[in-house]
C-alpha cells in the first residue's frame, strides 16, 4: 500500500471517528440543541487582548429560539461545553414565554483572544422528570461579591453572598438587559456592610454598571462608598465620567476627557489595582488614577451621595462588584456582549437548531445510527464483503487522488510549455539541437523556473524527442547537413509516435483499479446478499419462525452488503468519467502538437535534393 493510500485511508478513519464522536449527544431526555458561538476573532468582533472566564449574555427571541418546544419557566435549560459533556452554570435574569423574550447569562471559561468558543443550549424535555440543574447562584465565580439585576424595587443580590440593598427605588420594565432601575436623583440605593463586601486598603477591585444619564447635571454621583476619611466615589459632571479617591493622603481625582451624550446607554467599569485605579468608558480606558482603593468597611450608596443627594438622573442597568482587578479584555468583552448591537450580534452568534420532538438527535444523525443498528445483525461473511469493498473504495479512491493532481501538474505544464512554443515556433531553427541547455530552454527564452514547470508536461517530452531525432541526422560528419527527407520525416514521426504511447501509457496507469471497482464492487456486494439472504432462509427453516421481525434484520443486514458494493462502484464510475475525459483531452493536445511540430519542421528543414534549400545550412565540424 503507498503512502497515497494509507493517507487516505487515514483521513476516512478521522471523518469516521469524528462523525461518532462530534455528533455526540449529552443526554438522549433532550429534543433539541443549538450552538452558541463566541467569536472574539476578525469573523466575528475581535478582541486583542485574553478575556478569561467571563459571563456571557444570551438574548434569546422568536427568531433564534423555540420557545414553544421549551418548558414554561425554561428550567429545562441546560448549557454544554464543545465537548458535550461539561455542563456550564447559568442564571437566568428573565423568561417570559408569552413575549417569546429571554435572558440567559452563561459562565463560559477561558475565552481567548482573537479565536472561537463553542457551547451547547439544550432545550426540550418531554414530559415532568427532569434533572435537576446547577445551581443558578454559582454562574458567578467566588471573586464576584454583589450583582444587581434590578429585577425587584429593592435589588436583590444574584450571587450566593446575599449582600441584598435595604433600599430601593423605582424598577423600569424596559431596561437594556431585561429591567432596570429608574435614578430621579435622590434615588439612594443602601448596600449594608458585610464580610464578603469589606474592602482592604489596596485590595483589588472591580465595580461595573450600564448607565443611561438623561439629565447631564453638574453633579451626578452614581456609586459613593464613604468610610469616615475614605471614599470612593463613581459618577458624571456635566457628563463628564470620573472616579474620586480619598485617603489619609488627601483625594485624587481622575482627569476630564469627552463627555457622554445625553440618553445614551454607557457601560462604566472601575478598575483598581494595589497601584492605581482605572476608568473605563465602553470597554476602553478613559482615565486613571495613580491610587489604590483605600480600607472601606462601611455600607455603600448606589444611585446618589453617601447623603441621598446629587444623584444621577437617568436608569441604571446591570451593577456588579468583584474583589478582583479584571483585565481590559474582560471589561471590553463585558461592554460588547452585553451591548446589544451589531458588535454584539457578531460576538454571540446562536446557530441552527439540531433535533426536535423529542429522540435528542437530528434526522441525520437518526438515519445514520439506522446504519449501526442493521449491521449489528450482519454475520461474518457480510463484514467480509464490507472489508473487501472498503479496501477497494480506499484504493480506488486513492489511485483517483493520485491521478487528479497528476493531471493538474501536467496541465500547468502544457500550458506554460504551448506559451513559450507559440514564440519560438515561427523559427525552429534558432534552436541549437546540438546544444541540450538551448534545446531544454527553448532557445534561451525559458528560466530554469519555467524549464522545470514544463518538465511535467508530456508535450515537453514529446519536443525533446523531435530535437533529439533532428540532432541525430545534424551530427553526420562525413557531410553537410542538407535538410530532412521524406523517410527522415517519416522516421521521426514514428519516434514521436512512441513517445506519445508511453505518455497515454503513463497517464492511464492505475485506472485498472477504477474500472475493477466499477465492475467488481456490485458484484462483491451482490454476493454477500445472497449469501446473507441464503443463511437467513436456512436458519429460518431450522427454527420454524416465520415472523416479520425475524426475517427483517437478516434481510436488512444481507442488502447492507449490495449497499457497500454499490457506494464502491458509484463513486469510482463518476471519478473514472471524469479523469479519462481529461486524458482524453491531453491526448488530443499530444496528436495536434505532433502534427505542428512535423510541419514546423519539413518547412524549416526541406530537402536540397528535392528542390529546396533549408532555411538555415548547418555543417558540422570535422573536429567535432
């Protein structure tokens, strides 16, 4: 077996191995399945920098999900890793199956930079059993310490730390990410101290928010954290975002850049490190601060002043603190996946739903399986005819690779060769036939690049014949060369015939694996019917059982054997077609350049003797 072969034997093992195991399904109780594809790459909305484990935010609709196949509360929800078998924690935010509207947050680890990341979303359970599912509280990972989706008028935290507001304020149904929360101002959010949201002095820190300001005051504070002499301190001037700082050292505040438009959503993230604290506008760095956090133990206030005063006018969407510094690829992934737009849109892309009604495979996949079950029944004679027709498929499917590319080569070089032919034909005898480097590169007006492009052309070979026999009769030293008769003609094309059979001779070699598959495969695969077929009826006869279901499977099993031989001759029948029309084509292009080449040369080399004088007299040194 050449190594042609046994590459593609290998390749049909790989798409074999990957058809079983790439169509996997997590759990047969699920009807359908969709891909969820995170694309930070230049397909999609690329991002440069490592974004790390990160939420991803599914907005799901009528026309990416069915939410008629899904249960009433979505609790059938279940969210796979790209390997079908590592479920992934969600929350869902809200779910509302009258106004087919849907938000699912999604905790997908290790998101990298400028690639993709695939998951599941299995939706679909028939019937009231179903398994229990993570739980929704660990979609946050340990650092993330408050998270406020504003579903209540009073925010309740969505993590497992229960860091809950003692106040509220004025919920908005149609926020940007499900509800929101209404800022008049005066609205002062409580958040009470506790152990999980204690801060120490250079401690890391991240603090999140959509915010949408519809008044630009000259002071709107969004988020005050007062400890006695400390303070941080989140909000616009004039629309002016900034953060403050405060410590025993005095207070520092970040530097003023663009202000934001007026009723526009605004993503803010706060970023501190134990030396500095960054802000970030839209997923970029606007300013920063060369100051740690300092020790803050106290409750904070979200929507105003530590005193319920000058606060935001506008709505707030989405608040979130992480005693972690994330980095600036997860601030930008947080900013452009949960947006909403068209960078949004190209970063979480949903695909097409696989499955339904229940079974939890596709109809593809179904037919396919339908393969396996049949060839459980097959006997031993049967998998020898599939063995057989495997080892001719691969052969005969190998032999036409082979020839394709074969093929190819020798049409580049043909077309190359006729495009320097075309230059140097209308004067053959500017060829030195006594000196091989003119002869190889067409009297000079080849490069060595070209020469060895035209070495894989037949019609090449064929030239090389001509000049040869045309050097034979120059090379005479008893007397001068006087130009070709009409049996040196003669002579010569025959020479140039033979060179043409050995290239059909070559360009055909192999296609007898083809032709065996054609007319071989059928015939094997016809003999394991009847083999099977004859056993089946013979066992039958023994036993006594003449039912359906024990005739069935042996009959099925036994017309499994036709199928192999006939997925052996159908393909090898298109392919043979194929490649002998091409070899038919360079044997035509063989026949007319032997025809131009023998009047190219009886009108450059005529005989003297008959009345002709040859375009060039050549004579040949006695000394040669």
């Amino acid at each position: 077996m050449n190594t042609l072969t046994k590459t593609t034997l290998f390749v049909l093992l790989a798409v074999m191995a990957n058809l079983t195991s790439g169509q996997a399904w997590w759990n047969k109780e699920w009807a359908a399945r969709k891909p969820i594809t995170v694309d930070t790459g230049k397909t999609g909305t690329e991002i440069s920098e490592p974004v790390g484990t990160a939420l991803v935010l599914l907005r799901l609709h009528q026309g990416n999900f069915n939410f008629g196949a899904a249960k009433e509360d979505g609790s059938d929800l279940r969210f796979v890793a790209e390997d079908d078998k590592t479920v992934l924690e969600h929350q869902i935010e809200k779910w509302d199956p009258l106004m087919n509207e849907a938000f699912v947050w999604v905790k997908v680890p290790d998101i990298k930079a400028g690639s993709q990341a695939k998951f599941w979303l299995y939706s679909g359970v028939e019937g009231d059993k179903i398994e229990e599912g993570p739980d929704p509280k660990s979609t946050y990972d340990a650092e993330t310490v408050l998270v406020y989706h504003f579903i209540a008028a009073t925010p309740v935290d969505a993590t497992k730390n229960g860091n809950n507001a003692t106040s509220g304020g004025t919920p908005s149904e149609g926020s940007l990410i499900g509800p929101g929360m209404r800022l008049l101002g005066n609205t002062a959010i409580k958040i009470p101290a506790s152990a999980t949201l204690q801060q120490a002095a250079g401690q890391p820190l991240t603090i999140s928010a959509w915010v949408k300001s519809t008044t630009l005051s000259d002071k709107g504070v969004l988020f005050d954290w007062t400890d006695a002499a400390n303070r941080l301190q989140i909000g616009f001037n004039a629309g002016v975002p900034y953060v403050e700082i405060k410590d025993g050292s005095g207070t520092q505040k970040s530097a003023p850049g663009e202000p934001v438009a007026a009723s526009v959503w605004k993503h803010i993230a706060v970023v501190a490190t134990n030396a500095s604290t960054t802000l970030y506008v839209d997923g970029k760095e606007y300013a920063k601060v060369d100051a740690p956090v300092p020790a803050l133990t106290t409750g904070a206030t979200l929507g105003a002043d530590n005193d319920g005063k000058n606060g935001v006018v506008g709505e707030m969407d989405e608040f979130e603190i992480s005693k972690a510094a994330r980095g600036a690829g997860w601030v930008n992934f947080s900013y452009l996946s949960q947006t909403g737009n068209d960078a949004s849109t190209k970063l979480i892309v949903p695909g097409e739903e696989e499955g339904s009604g229940g079974g939890g495979h596709s109809a593809a996949l179904e037919h396919i399986m339908l393969f396996g079950d049949i060839a459980k029944n097959m006997m031993f004679d049967g998998w020898m005819v599939v063995f057989f027709c495997s080892i001719m498929a691969v052969v005969s499917w190998s032999v036409a690779l082979k020839k394709f590319f074969y093929l190819n080569k020798i049409k580049k070089g043909s077309d190359e060769f006729i495009r320097q032919w075309k230059h140097m034909s209308s004067d053959l005898t500017a060829l030195d036939h006594s000196d091989a480097s003119s002869v190889s590169s067409l009297g000079g007006t080849a490069s060595t690049k070209i020469q060895k492009l035209m070495r894989q052309s037949p019609l090449y070979h064929i030239y090389h014949i001509g000049s040869e026999e045309i050097r034979h009769r120059m090379e005479d030293k008893k007397k001068k060369f006087n130009g070709l008769s009409l049996r040196s003609i003669q002579a010569i094309k025959a020479s140039l015939d033979s060179g043409l059979t050995h290239e059909v001779h070559r360009m055909n070699s192999g296609l007898i694996y083809l032709t065996i598959s054609i007319a071989g495969g059928p015939y094997v695969g016809l003999l394991g019917t009847v083999m099977g077929v004859m056993i089946t009826f013979a066992v039958i006869a023994k036993s006594g059982n003449v039912e359906v279901n024990s005739i069935a499977p042996g009959i099925a099993s036994a017309l499994l054997a036709t199928v192999a031989g006939l997925l052996v001759a159908i393909p090898a029948l298109f392919l043979y077609s194929y490649i002998n029309s091409r070899i038919k084509d360079a044997i035509s292009d063989m026949n007319l350049f032997i025809d131009e080449f023998i009047t190219k040369m009886a009108e450059f080399y005529p005989p003297s003797n008959e009345g002709g004088v040859p375009v060039r007299r050549m004579e040949v040194r006695e000394d040669a």
